[in-house]
C-alpha cells in the first residue's frame, strides 16, 4: 500500500485492511471474463478477450452476447443462470464446446450486483484430474472419518490435498479469537523447510480478505510472477468498478503477491473452512514453482472443503456436549447444594471447592458488603477494594472475565503470580457483590513465523510505503502477564451459576429472612419441581421440532408451527406458575396442555363434560396434573405411536363433586411401571394433598384408565348463556386446517393438474413447487419425450410447461399430441429471443425465457389455460 502524508513511524499494516481486494479491476492470466447487464448486452470485458472470442474488446463493448456466442452456449449458460440468486456464490460448468468448433471450455457464472458475469478457462490445464470427482470425496471423506482424534483429522487432510492437488506444501492453519492464527497440520515435499506450529499474526490476512473467504470459498493464485489481464473499461457509466467479490479469476493484491514472493512461493491455492458461519481456518497450498488447477479440481476441492467443515463441526460439537452435559450434572449438583442450605452471601465461601470444580481456577473469593473472603491463590485482601471498584464499572448483571487483567486494570501488574486472569459473577445489584475466580500467570512461549513486527519501509512515487516482512524464520516471544484462557464452558457455566444464584438462592434467602421456618419447605419442593420440570422443558422442545417436520411443507410453514407450538407451551407453564390468575374452564386447562405438547396428535384426543369453572387455588394443580397425563400417554401410551387415541369426560356426581375420567385405548400394551418418579407422584398425590379429591390410575393392558375427583368447593358450574361445552381439539384442529388451507390456496392453478418436461432437476423441483404454491393439485414431471407421451397418454393434464432443448431432443414432438388432447402448454427456453417455434404450435403459444419469475412463470400458465378452447 502507498501513503504521501504520514511518517514511517505512523504506518502500520493494518491500513491494509481497508485496500479494496474485490474491485482491483484485473483478473489473472489463465482466464478470460465477460460481464453482461441482465438483458445481455457486454459490459465489461477482460483484455485478453480476443484470444478465445477472435474479436478486441472495441468490437465486443456494447454488442449483444447472443451475436458472438452460438445458441447451445447461451442455453447452458441461462440454465445456470436460473439456479442463482443475487450475489450468492457461482454456478459452473465443465469441458464446453463453447464456439461448436471442438476447443473445450470451463465456465463459471455468477451475478455482480446487477450485472451476469462469465468467466471462462481452457478446459483440462491439469494433465491429472480428478477423475469421477464424486467417488474422489467419498473415498477422501471416508478415510477422514476414520480418524479418531482431531489431529488425526487434520493430518488426513492435508494429506489427501497434496496427493490430489500436487503442491509442494499443504497447511491447515487454524484461526484463533484474536484473529491470529497457527499451522496445525502440514503435509509437505522432502527438503522443504516445515511451518508446522508456527503461528502468523491477525495482520497476515486483512479483514476484508476475510470477508472474502467466507464469501468464496477457494481462491487459485497460479503465477505470482504473471501480469494480470485488466477490465476494460475499468468502471461502469456511473463510475463505478465492477465487483468481483465472487470471482474466480480475481486478480491479486500486490501486497499480498509481494508477501508469497518473500515466502519464495510460485503459486498457492487456498480453501476455506468455515464453521456456524465463521471463518474457522484455512487450507494453504504453496508450490515452488507456477502451478493451475483446473475449474474442476478446484470445485471439486471446494467441495471437499464444505464436507470437511461439516466434519470438524461435528467433532466439536460432540466434544462441546460433553463437556456441557459434565458441567451441567456439575452445576445440579451444586445448585442442589445451595438450596438445600439456603446460604447467606458471605457463607458462599464454605462452597469454594465445589465453584472451583465447576469453574477450575487457583484461587476463589466472595466480595459480599464490602467484604472479602478468599479460598487459595488470590490478591492480597488489601487489593480487593481496587478490584471491586474496577468490576463495578462493568456492565450490570453480565459475567465479566479477562485472561489479562493487567492490560484494563494498570495496578494487576504487582501480582500477576496471584491473579493474572480474573472471571467475575455478579451476585446483587445494590451493593455490587460478586464471586471472583483468579488464575495465576502462565508465561508462555509462541514460535512465530518472523518476527511479526518487522515490517520494511521502503519510498515510492508517493512517499513511505509499509511492505510485509521478508523474514519468515521462526521467531519466539516470550508473552508474560497472561492466564490461562476462559473457555466457552467457562463462560457458560458461569452464567448459568449467577442465574441459578440470583433466581433460586437468593429469592429463598430473602424469603427466609421473613419467614424461616416456611421457605426451608418451600425450597425444598422447588428445587425438586425446577428439576423435573426443567428436564422436561428441555425434551419437549426437541419433541416439538421433530414432531412439527413431518407436517411442514416450507420453511416458512415450519417456522409458523414451531412457533405456534412454543407459545401454546409458554401458556401453559403460565397456568402453572401464574399467582395472580383468574377461574379458568375445566376444559381449557386440559385443552392447553394437550395442545400444547402433542401438537398434530391433538385430533387423537376427544373431550366432552359440561361448563365448569375451576377456582384458582386449584387450577395449577389440575394443570400440573394433566400435563403428566399428557407427557407419559406420548412417551409411553396411547399418544406415542400412530393409532392410540384418548377420551377425557367428566361430570357432576350425585354427591356434587366432579368426576374425570381419562381413558386411553388402541395404543401400545400398557405395563404398570416399575419404579416411581417425581411425575408419578404428582398424578397421584397432588390433588389428595391440595385439593382434598381423590385419585385413582390403573393399568389395564388395553391402556391407562385414571378417575380424578374434585370436591365441591374448588370448582362450580357455569350457567352464564355464553358457557358451552369445551371445544374438541379434533374438531377444532380441522376447522383451522380447512381455513388455513382455504386462505393459503390461490385461485389462479387451483385444482389444476401440470406437466413439467424438463431436463435439468434442480429446475424442474422450482417449477414444480412455483405451482403447487399457486394452488396446482398435482404436478407430473417428465425429463424427456418419451416419458412425457407416456404420462399424457395415461394422465389427465391441464397445462403443460415445455422446456425447448432438452439434451439430445427437443420438446418440440410433444406440440401435436398435446394439441389433440386440447392440453394448452408454454415453452421454457434458455435461448433467448431467437428461439424459433415449430410452424405446428398456435400462433398464440408462448416461450418463456430462463430465468424465470414465479409471477412471469404462472401468469404465462393463466393465459394459455385461458386460451384453450372450451
């Protein structure tokens, strides 16, 4: 980069971050672009043009692409094109008979903004290949998963790259949260000097080529010595370059030349893996010497790199869940603890060894009014009013954790051996109190790649300019005043302690200051309901996920259902917990928990009784008790499989009191359990205990029979003219699917039945779904002509949607079967305007240019139904 104005002093390689890598307006050598506005006319084009198209960029400026190109390429290309959405990575394809005179292409079509740009290679550079590219990842991923530990993994990969791709060097370089990153992996030629555990500075990679990576995924550096191929014209009519964020072929920054040439690198190759949409790391390729992949090794590589993010992602994952399952049955336990004691704030002290083992740490201190207590390595107590004051600036009720304390708090200097790293938990708001973890100073050696602050300073045209640094010996720095890092188990372990402490220990805390003997009991059943109820919470959202799938057509439906669901939950737990509800219906306490947990089953459930209104000291008890029934009937009854169904009746009894009666049947075989859990109890206890009724479950083979009897005083007969009978799930799922179904179908393909006769699938599923959307009962695919004759022959079809070049024929043999069966039908072509209609079609049959609309697509279906004779 060049700078007139600063001193040396003040440059800083960071400036590189805001160079603009995606519109340099050249590409490399080996490729050749055509960017074209959306009704194809050239807009741009590369210098070098002229040696695949015969023509300069002075004749190609301007003119239509349909002039230069024959039809079968704009075919192919408009068939990509239809798979792409704005600014979304690239389609390709391989070994084009690009001008129909034997010389073989590869092409890759993305959009830029609003323009269609073409980039275009010479087919095969490699002699090698990579075969049938698909077997070639399936056995790579194979031998991948095959690997048992993470570095096994890592080694495999680059492994595999250098066999397949023939570079000299293969790194997986890794990033970590301070944007630096280390070389984990490397497979490499004999003689070559290793980088294996070298690390490279954040400043290696500038921000936005990082965006770069995430956007597109592989990028071919061929020659570093080349000179690139310029866009002519730079920039648009309204100035601006042409952005090639999604390019191939895009030319490289100078720096980042000049940086490979001081590495003595002659090309390089990189693929990205990116992780929850992250960039995770990347692989590096470096050759000695030029070196081209071909578009096809390279997509295929770009493939592999996607499978093994989807990999590593996996390992992780599996490796994060069970550190989180180990500190989860951790934090219960000292959860469970703290309950059961009721401790004061300062005696959270005498809990040091358990917080210890949850959060490891050398040393742990409460600062509880303004007092200090410490368990191991920790600041001197004369410290800890400094400390206290500086946590009190952070923000309010949020964890706070830093490995270098020294670096935000100037005084940690004087004991870094005690307290290094600091990780605070936030346990009252007014006066700040909090638990504090220390770790102690780890001094640690990093082997850099060079030294990453030496960077030249060289004079240019325009004054001092900041250059990468040309050594890359291994270079060791000494880093002081730095913990051990706190981890993301750390961190969410933490959180889940301030929560747990500030919403169960402490509200019982308080309440005990008032009244002692009442909140020992009171924590005691909650800590035990929180369990039971939490664990349940936990698999009835994973239930509702998976039971929502199968009953989702789009995404948008499922999301509308997952919704739906989680609110009709979050009622109930509403009922439950709520002191301050109002007399609610019997029937809509049951009707909410069987709503809300079983979901599309709810048509399996049948209730019937009259009006009654349950008084509010009863109406958690009952809802708690039927949620139950509920959750044990769908995971052990008449609910969890596809047949069983459940009736729930009750009435008023000769001696005034209300009868329940819960009766399953079709179900599996029922067998009494064989232990008794939390939730067993609370069927058969809570309304005996609370209410004073009676409870009686049996068993039956058949299914599970349950009477409830409610006593007079918890609930009355509602006789106001608006009270009916409670409305039946059943009937009230249909009523909402009918209206559902009646406002989501358009009119304009209702009930119509379609043939698609198309060859490209991905293409041939859009459409298909374009008319299903649009009210079409049924949709026929046929991917040639003989298996259209066949579906007409047999089939009742409304409208047909013929695509004009379907390979190796053409659709155009379908127009006089179609004609006698009086079946109207619009043509799809990737030709553009010149495609010529067979004499025998109508003169009002339409052709439809690809990409298309589903707006363009259906009102094009509309006219030719409407022009079918009657």
């Amino acid at each position: 980069m060049n700078f007139s104005g600063p001193s040396s002093d003040e440059l800083d390689l960071s400036n590189c971050d805001r160079e603009p890598i995606h519109i340099l307006g050249r590409i490399q050598t080996f490729g050749y672009l055509v960017a074209m506005s959306t009704d194809w006319i050239i807009q741009h084009i590369s210098a070098n043009i002229g040696e695949v198209f015969g023509r300069g960029p002075d004749d190609l400026l301007g003119a239509p692409l349909a002039e230069i190109l024959p039809s079968s390429a704009l075919h192919a290309i408009r068939g990509k094109l239809q798979l792409l959405s704005p600014n979304d990575g690239s389609e390709r394809v391989f070994g084009v008979d690009l001008f129909e005179d034997g010389r073989r292409f590869d092409i890759a079509i993305h959009m830029s903004d609003v323009s269609i740009v073409v980039e275009i290679e010479v087919s095969n550079v490699d002699a090698n290949g990579v075969g049938n590219p698909g077997s070639l990842i399936k056995s790579m991923i194979a031998r991948i998963q095959r690997c048992e530990t993470m570095d096994g993994v890592y080694r495999e990969c680059v492994r595999q790259l250098r066999a397949v791709t023939g570079f000299d060097r293969v790194m997986l370089y890794r990033f970590n949260d301070n944007g630096a990153g280390s070389v984990v992996a490397e497979a490499l030629n004999r003689g070559i000097e290793p980088f294996m555990g070298l690390s490279y500075p954040a400043t290696d990679i500038p921000r936005q080529a990082r965006r770069l990576y995430l956007k597109n995924r592989i990028r071919i550096i061929a020659d570093i010595n080349s000179q690139d191929v310029d866009i002519v014209p730079p920039t648009n009519p309204n100035g601006a370059p042409l952005d090639l964020s999604l390019s191939v072929t895009r030319a490289v920054s100078p720096i980042h030349v000049e940086y490979l040439k001081n590495m003595g690198v002659g090309a390089s190759f990189s693929i990205s893996i990116v992780i929850d949409d992250k960039l995770w790391g990347l692989f590096a390729l470096h050759h000695y010497a030029p070196r081209q992949l071909s578009m096809e090794t390279r997509s295929t590589m770009e493939l592999f790199g996607e499978m093994v993010s989807l990999v590593i992602e996996g390992r992780l994952a599996k490796e994060m869940r069970k550190v989180e399952e180990e500190a989860r049955d951790l934090h219960d336990r000292v959860v469970g603890r703290l309950v059961a004691t009721s401790p004061t704030m300062e005696e959270l002290v005498d809990f040091a060894d358990d917080f210890r083992e949850l959060i490891p740490c050398d040393g742990f201190a409460v600062w509880a009014k303004d007092v200090v207590r410490t368990v191991g390595r920790c600041p001197f107590p004369d410290d800890m009013p400094g400390i206290a004051r500086f946590l009190n600036r952070a923000a309010a009720s949020r964890v706070y954790a830093t490995e270098q304390l020294s670096a935000v708090y100037p005084k940690a200097q004087e004991f870094p051996d005690r307290a290094a790293g600091l990780l605070a938990i936030p346990i009252s708001r007014s006066p700040r109190d909090y638990l504090i973890f220390f770790r102690r100073e780890i001094i640690e050696t990093v082997t850099w790649a060079g030294r990453p602050d030496e960077k030249p300073v060289e004079y240019g045209p325009n004054g001092p300019r900041l250059t990468p640094r040309k050594s890359f010996e291994a270079w060791q720095e000494t880093v002081r005043d730095k913990s051990a890092p706190w981890s993301i188990s750390d961190l969410k372990a933490a959180e889940a302690l301030r929560v747990s402490i500030l919403e169960v220990l402490l509200r019982f805390n308080e309440e005990s200051e008032r009244q002692q003997q009442r909140a020992t009991q009171n924590q005691e059943l909650l800590i035990a309901e929180l369990n039971h109820r939490v664990r349940n919470i936990l698999s009835l959202m994973r239930a509702l996920v998976v039971q929502s799938r199968a009953g989702a057509k789009t995404a948008d439906e499922f999301a509308a259902i997952i919704g739906g669901r989680i609110q009709a939950l979050a009622r109930a737990h509403d009922q439950i917990t709520n002191d301050h509800y109002q007399p609610q219906s019997l029937g809509s306490i049951i009707q909410t928990e069987i709503e809300a947990y079983i979901g599309h089953k709810v048509s399996r459930v049948r209730l019937d009784g009259p009006p009654i209104l349950v008084e509010a000291r009863a109406f958690s008890t009952l809802a708690l008790v039927f949620h139950e029934m509920v959750t044990n009937s769908a995971k052990y009854g008449a609910l969890s499989d596809s047949r069983g169904r459940i009736e729930v009746s009750w009435r008023i009894d000769e001696n005034e009191c209300c009868e329940i009666l819960w009766r399953e049947s079709d179900g599996p075989p029922v067998q009494s359990p064989t232990r008794r859990g939390f939730g067993s109890t609370i069927i058969e206890r809570s309304i005996p205990h609370d209410l004073g009724g009676e409870v009686t479950v049996d068993y039956h083979l058949a299914g599970v029979r349950a009477r409830f009897l409610l006593p007079p005083q918890v609930f009355w007969l509602d006789e106001t003219p608006e009270a009916a009978a409670p409305e039946n799930p059943a009937k009230e799922s249909s009523q909402v699917n009918a209206m559902t179904a009646e406002i989501a179908a358009p009119m304009s393909l209702s009930g119509k039945s379609g043939l698609i006769v198309e060859d490209n699938m991905i293409i041939s599923l859009d459409a298909e779904q374009m008319l299903l959307d649009n009210g079409a009962a049924r949709v026929l695919t046929a991917t040639n002509v003989a298996e259209a004759r066949r579906i007409v022959e047999s089939e009742a079809v409304d409208v047909a949607l013929l695509d004009v070049n379907l390979g190796s024929e053409t659709s155009f043999a379908l127009v006089p079967l179609l004609d006698e069966k009086n079946i109207p039908f619009v043509f799809v072509t990737g030709y553009g305007e010149k495609v010529e209609l067979p004499q025998s079609a109508n003169d009002g049959v339409e052709a439809i240019k690809k990409p298309f609309a589903t707006d363009q697509l259906i009102a094009a279906l509309e006219r030719a139904l409407a022009r079918r004779p009657d």
